[in-house]
C-alpha cells in the first residue's frame, strides 16, 4: 500500500489500515463474485484504489458534503473516497444487485458508516427528489448521457473520471467542463490517457 501513502502522506493510520484491508477484501469477493476483471485484479490499489483517490487531488469535496456515486459497480470511486473523506456522506447505486451487495458487504467490513448503497438506477433513487452536492462516477456511460442522467440530482456539479481523447464527447455534452489530467498527479503508464473531467454548476 506503499503507493497510496506516496501520494497521500496526510492519511491517518486507521485509513491505511483501511485501504490494506480493501485491496484484500476485493481480492476474496472477486474470486466469488466478478466486480473487478480477471486481469486487473492484481493492480486493485493502482488501477481502483488509487485511480478513484484522483477525485480527491482538485480539492472539490469538503467536510460535510454529500455525493451520489453513479454507477458504482464494485465500489469505485466511491468506497476509497468515503474512507478519504469520513466526514463526508456517500451514496452509491448501480443497477446490478450482486455488486451492490459487494459494496455493502466491503463497507460493513471496513466499518464505513458514512455509506448507503442502492441497488437502483439513478432515475429510481429516492423517487428522483433527493440532490446531493457531488455526483462522482468512473466513465459508466458517454458524459452527455451522464450529465443527462445526473444534472438534476447535483448541486455543485459532477467529477467524472475517463480516459482517451475526450474532446468530441465534451463538445457533445454542451456543458463547460473542466478536463484535468490524473497525470498531473500520480506517475505510470496507467494514469498518462487518464482524466477528470469537472461540470461546475456554478462559477
């Protein structure tokens, strides 16, 4: 877990504790339950873990807040963000109940009691009348789409993480976006196409 630490010295001891405690527990459900490819299994902290920690680097979300993780699959970002952030209240829905499972059953283990996990579609959460001040998600869909599916349902706006060339699915969306290399902040081949991608609400 060295990896997490280099880019996040600031953690406490509980949480890297935490995020051992995930890389292994994912390892025990993938073998049972598919959340994680086969092949990307053994890169858990690089490619899930530490990948979904990039939303915490523009310094968005604060204390107090609440955010709506769309299309959570496994968890991501959404259960290595709630451990950053345990002041911070997390939802998270997907539509496929045996990961939704996954995501409670990670969640109790880690003694995170700062996340809800829905086996829903967004549209159907909470009849569609709850907001919250962040919807984050890991590249579910194509971003108009998304923004489709998420811009009532946020206050602040949406952190999106994706890869590749993403100029005509921005432009496609027509909303201003923010694009902010992971490159910027953690070294490897893994993060050089990777992005976040910022849809302020407000300027």
């Amino acid at each position: 877990m060295s990896m997490i630490e280099r880019y996040f010295p600031e953690l406490s001891e509980r949480q890297r504790e935490q995020y051992v405690e995930m890389a292994g527990l994912y390892r025990e459900w993938n073998a049972r339950i598919n959340v994680v490819s086969r092949k990307d299994i053994d890169q858990i902290e690089e490619h899930h873990i530490l990948h979904s920690l990039a939303l915490v680097k523009p310094a968005l979300i604060v204390s107090g807040e609440t955010v709506l993780d769309v299309g959570c699959g496994g968890g991501f970002p959404g259960l290595p963000l709630a451990v950053y952030y345990p002041d911070v209240q997390f939802t998270l829905v997907d539509s496929i109940g045996k990961k939704i499972r996954v995501v409670r059953e990670v969640a109790g283990a880690l003694g995170l009691t700062n996340v809800r996990a829905e086996h829903c579609r967004v549209e159907q959460l909470d009849g569609g009348r709850s907001r919250f001040d962040w919807v984050v998600s890991r590249a579910v869909t194509d971003l108009k789409t998304f923004v489709g599916w998420t811009w009532s349902r946020t206050v602040y706006g949406i952190l999106y993480l994706k890869g590749g060339d993403l100029a005509a699915e921005i432009a496609q969306a027509g909303r201003r976006t923010e694009e902010l290399p992971v490159s910027r902040w953690f070294d490897g081949e893994f993060f050089e196409t990777k992005k976040i991608l910022v849809l302020p609400k407000k300027s």
